[in-house]
C-alpha cells in the first residue's frame, strides 16, 4: 500500500470506522486454486489490518479468534445501576388538636425551619377568653374561702361551708390550667430542625381535630 493509502486508513481507524475490507490479488487468486474452503473477509483483512493497528496508538485489533477466547475483550460488560436509599434520621406529621381556623403556616414546601419554631399557629380569641373568664372565677372562688375562714374563725360559719369554698378554690384552678392547655393548641411548635416536605393546610383554612397539617423531616 502507498503511504497516502496507508494515511486514510489510519484516519478511517482513528474515526472508529473499521469496516475495512481489503482484498488482495494473492487471496483472491489462493480462493480460486482452493474452492474447498474460501477465505473469508475477516481472515483476508486481519493481516493487512494488523500492521496498521500496530502503527497507530490507541487502536487494538481483535480478531475473531480473540473474541471467541475473550468476550469481555470485545465489548466491555456495562457497569450495573448505583442505586441509593435515602432516609430521613427522624420524620413526623404534625396534626391538628383542636376545632378552629389556620391563622399562619411556616414557610413552603422544601422551607427549613428550627427546633422550637411555630409550625402553625390558629386563631384562638375565644381560648384566650376562657383563660381569662377562668382566672376571674378562681380569684372570687379565692376570696369566697377567705371570707369563709373569717367567718368561721367568729363562729359565724360552719366547717362545711369552709371545705366547700376551698373547694370552689381548687376547681377554679383547675380550671385555669385546662384554659391555659387549649390555648397552648393555638400554638404548634417544630418538636426538631428540619424542612416541610408537604403542606396539607392553607392559611385561613378550617380544620378539624386530627386532621394533618405539616410533614416534616431531618
């Protein structure tokens, strides 16, 4: 082959283009004296291509033979999918504990927030009006029991009516901290740090005891 010939091979090589089939006078005239067993294009072009191959860096030849013997020589096997499992080191959804409205909802989706932050918060005029009315009772039930002692202390009341207004004393304070438990439910603080990940409420919305509000994650 001349040396232009021997360049655009090289190049056809280098392209990844290697359908190249050379037939040479020799072989064509050894397939005509020898019909028995015809040479086949491959077996005519590996000896050409070979010192071609050699000549230029980077390209391998393998033969038929060598593909046989080696599969993995002539395709090499595709690497398997990585597939990875994310999950969250701690995930919750935060629900509704009380009948009410949807005054204001942190963030968006995907928003951060800290631990300790308002998730939500409702609108709870009449829950601050129960404390308030209950805060009123336990300071006249007070001065009921007061009055009562001073009574008693002139013999002028009985010890019954002493236990009773004790008793109209201790109801109104436990009256007090279930006041001040529902409208602590105004309020739903974030119980750690980490990001919304679906919003089920709305500002102004309407919700109902146990109805999902936020998921959430870290």
């Amino acid at each position: 082959m001349t040396e232009p010939c021997v360049h655009r091979v090289r190049e056809r090589l280098h392209a990844g283009l290697l359908g190249v089939v050379l037939l040479m006078p020799a072989a064509a005239a050894a397939q005509a004296t020898a019909p028995a067993r015809p040479a086949t294009p491959a077996a005519i072009a590996v000896p050409v291509l070979r010192p071609l191959a050699a000549a230029v860096p980077g390209i391998a030849l393998v033969t038929p033979a060598v593909a046989a013997a080696s599969p993995s020589a002539a395709v090499a096997p595709a690497q398997p999918p990585v597939r990875v499992l994310l999950v969250p080191a701690r995930e919750t959804t935060v629900v509704s504990q009380m009948v009410g409205r949807v005054e204001t909802v942190v963030g968006e989706l995907g928003a951060s927030f800290r631990e300790g932050e308002p998730l939500v918060v409702f609108e709870c005029g009449e829950q601050h009006a129960r404390l308030k009315i209950a805060e009123a009772e336990h300071d006249a039930a007070r001065q009921q029991h007061v009055t009562k002692l001073r009574l008693h202390g002139l013999d002028a009341a009985g010890g019954a009516e002493v236990q009773l207004a004790a008793t109209a004393v201790a109801r109104a304070s436990a009256q007090i901290e279930l006041s001040t438990q529902q409208r602590a439910m105004c309020r739903i603080d974030a119980p750690f740090a980490g990001r919304v990940v679906k919003l089920h409420v709305r500002a102004y919305q309407g919700v109902a005891v146990g109805q999902p509000l936020i998921d959430s994650f870290t």
